[in-house]
C-alpha cells in the first residue's frame, strides 16, 4: 500500500480507503485527531486491545473525515504485528548497513525525524522495549501501543509515508528479532503493560539442527523444566492428524495448521493442555513442515514461522474440525429447539434449529464463553446459501437469542465470535 498516487491515478487515497485496507491485513486501526498523536476526545480506543473493529465501525470514523489520522494498534491484536521505531535518521542508518536484505523487504515508514519497520514476530516477542540512548527508538510489540500510519500527518505537519512499499503479500515474519538488530539485548527498559521496569532482557540460543533460532527469556525465575514426552497413544494421534492436514496445494499452510490444531486440542487426550505446554508436539510439527515443503509455494516459510502459527491456532481454537462439528450438529438436530427460538420462529424451522446448534457449541466451548460459528458453515449444515445463513445469524443476535463478541474482516476467513444467550 502505497499513500503517493501512480501516474495513472493522480487521485490519492480517502483516509477511509486507506483504514479499510489496514484493516483487512488484519491490522486493529483507529482514528486519530487532526495535529495530533491522540485518538479524538471521548474515543474509547482502548477496547481495540483485544478486538478488531468492524468495517461497519471504520466507516462510521472515517467516512467524509480526511482530517484524521490512522492508527494501528500492535501485537497481538494485529495479529502479532510489530514496530521498530528508529527516532533518527542516523540510528536507521546503522542498522540498515548492517541488515541491508531485511531493510530492504521490511515495510518501512519515514516519519518526521526517523523510520518505523513493520514486522511480525512470535508471542514470546510481542513486548514493549524502550532504548537507551533515546535516538535508538522504541521496540513496539504489545497491544499497549499504537503506531501512526501512512497518510497520517505529524503533529508539525510532517506527512507519514512508505519509504519501502507495504505489499499485498502477507507482512514478514522475523523469528530471531536479536540476530536481525530490532531488539537491543541490553541497557533497555522493558514495559509491556506500562510499568515494569529492567524486568526482563532477551537471550537468543544457538540454532537448532533445522536452522531455527530458539528464544528465551532470561529472568530471575528458575529455567523452564524440559517438555514432557507424549505417550504412544498420543503419539499415534499427533502422527494421523499430521497425514490428514497436509496441504495439498500452495496457499493452504496456515490453514491445514488450523485444521492440525483443531484436530488435536479437542481429543480426549490431549484435551485442556494450554499453548504454554505443547513444545512435546515441536518434534512432530518439524516432520509436518517438512512433509508439507513440496507442496506450497516456492517461498516456503521457515519452521520457526509455521511452529509460530501453530500455537497461536492452539490458543484460538474454540471449536473441534470437520466431523465434530457434524456430530454437535446431530446432537442439536436431535434435541428439542431452545423454548425461545420455538416461540418467534416456530418448531422444526431452521432459525429454530440454528438457535439449538449454538447452544450446543456453546456447551462444547472448552469452557470459553465464545462460540465460531461462519456463515459459510451454518449454510453448508442447513443447506441454504452463506447469504441465507448471514441472515439467519442476523435475525437470532436481533432478538437477543446470540450476540456477536468480536467479528472480523472478510479477508481474513476468520469465524465471527458469538456468545449464546438463551436459556
């Protein structure tokens, strides 16, 4: 993305269509007051740490309001995204002698008196850093933090712009943030959440026998015990799931992963094991990511990127695949409709059983007070089309049987969160 106009468009870009672009990379953007830094007065910015805002929303901020700003929200919420603000020209500059190849690839913006450089990176490194000097920046990677965007102006008037263009491909994904010079491993204050202080510096091992850099933190508590061992039953569903998920074609990666986790999080074995303990599975997930190289795009993406995404799938996952979902549809096919539903929609119709399979994934939910359910999938179960299934969903958040807890952009393919309301 790119805010200068082509020769061939001398229109620039509306604020909107630049949010709206942010947005459905995934990024969790927000207004910004004209002349400033700042959300505008009142805006309760903060409730963006942990949702993204809809398209609905954006367009209510942004419509006919060139005079703002765009922000991006970072970590987590953005989908692990981080900034490495370089607050001179001159600290940039060194870094960028020595790391000329990501310099290069990293999308960059030039701000007044330096350079932001936009990444992702893992859980671990989803932190906040503050530099010592001040002219070596900041290390953004919490959802505490909000960086400008492009074509956001400085509160001096200065213009942010892409000096290395944001590409529609997916954002670079750095797996040793010390080796590529973005983190300092020392005289550096750390404060993910606003207070703590020289809590905690960074240690980087040596690569693994696959080329993975392995990350640790050093701290004053006592060294992680080593992974547990699956036993042979364990085992031997981890080995099936992994043949069921391979990709078969490029562009299925980070969806055969998802698949993988939802296999293997909802069995009765592996049940409850929080994404803290799942580096038992690493091993297996090496064999996978090397079964699956002949099968995906020529930039095939290191472990460490595909080991990344396999946890945070691990964490996301709320609903087991395929088959269970089937069989949590039997079951709710098989009970009577939620009293409610039956009243406005009358029993046997197929609000009234949308209404039952809520409840009953509500119940399968892990214990989560959120359900996924996408309208693609309530069509497939009711045999209407996805369009039919959006307003069904509609109609039962209306009258207060579900309401949406988070929904996402539709780029992103993800599911729209729920919460099931009725009795």
């Amino acid at each position: 993305m790119n805010s200068t106009p082509s020769p061939r468009n001398k229109i620039p870009p509306s604020i909107l269509d630049c949010a709206l672009e942010y947005q459905q990379r995934g990024w969790a953007v927000i207004p910004i007051a004209a002349g400033a830094k700042k959300p505008p007065k009142k805006f309760q910015w903060r409730q963006f740490q942990k949702r993204q805002p809809t398209e609905h929303e954006i367009r209510e901020w942004f419509a006919d309001r060139d005079d703002l700003g765009i922000a991006v929200i970072l970590g987590k919420v953005s989908g692990g995204l981080v900034c490495r603000d370089f607050d001179s020209k001159e600290s940039y500059t060194r870094w960028k002698r020595s790391h000329r190849d990501l310099a290069l690839r990293l999308p960059t913006v030039k701000t007044k008196g330096g350079f932001h450089v936009y990444f992702r990176a893992a859980p671990e490194n989803l932190v906040f850093q503050d530099f010592r000097p001040v002219e070596d920046g900041e290390y953004r990677g919490d959802s505490a933090h909000y960086c400008l965007l492009p074509p956001s102006s400085h509160p001096d008037g200065v213009g942010y712009e892409w000096a290395v263009i944001l590409s529609e491909d997916d954002l670079p994904f750095i797996g040793d943030v010390m080796a590529a010079g973005l983190f300092l491993g020392s005289d550096v204050t750390q404060n993910a959440q606003g207070s703590h202080k020289n809590a905690q510096v960074m240690s980087w091992g040596l690569q693994g026998g696959d080329g993975t850099a392995t990350a640790a933190r050093v701290s004053s508590s006592a060294p992680r015990p080593p992974a547990r061992k699956l036993t042979s039953g364990e085992r031997a569903i981890v080995e099936e799931a992994i043949m069921r998920t391979l990709p078969t074609k490029p562009g299925e990666r980070r969806k055969r992963l998802f698949e993988l986790a939802r296999r293997l999080k909802f069995t009765a074995e592996l049940a409850g094991t929080p994404a803290t303990e799942i580096d038992c599975m690493k091993p297996y997930l090496q064999h996978w990511w090397k079964l699956a190289k002949p099968h995906t795009s020529g930039g095939h993406p290191h472990f460490h990127e595909s080991w990344h995404d396999f946890k945070f799938a691990w964490e996301e996952a709320r609903t087991p695949f395929g088959a269970a979902m089937q069989a949590i549809f039997e079951k709710a096919s098989s009970r009577q409709a939620p009293q409610m539903a039956i009243e406005k929609y009358g029993e046997g119709s197929l609000k009234a059983l949308l209404a039952s399979l809520c409840r009953e994934l509500q119940l399968c939910c892990n214990g989560s007070d959120r359900l996924y359910l996408a309208s693609r999938t309530v069509g497939h179960l009711l045999g209407v089309s996805s369009t039919h299934a959006w307003r069904f969903l509609n109609t039962l958040e209306k009258d207060k049987i579900i309401e949406v807890v988070e929904s996402h952009p539709r780029a992103s393919r993800l599911a729209t969160e729920y919460r099931y309301l009725g009795d």
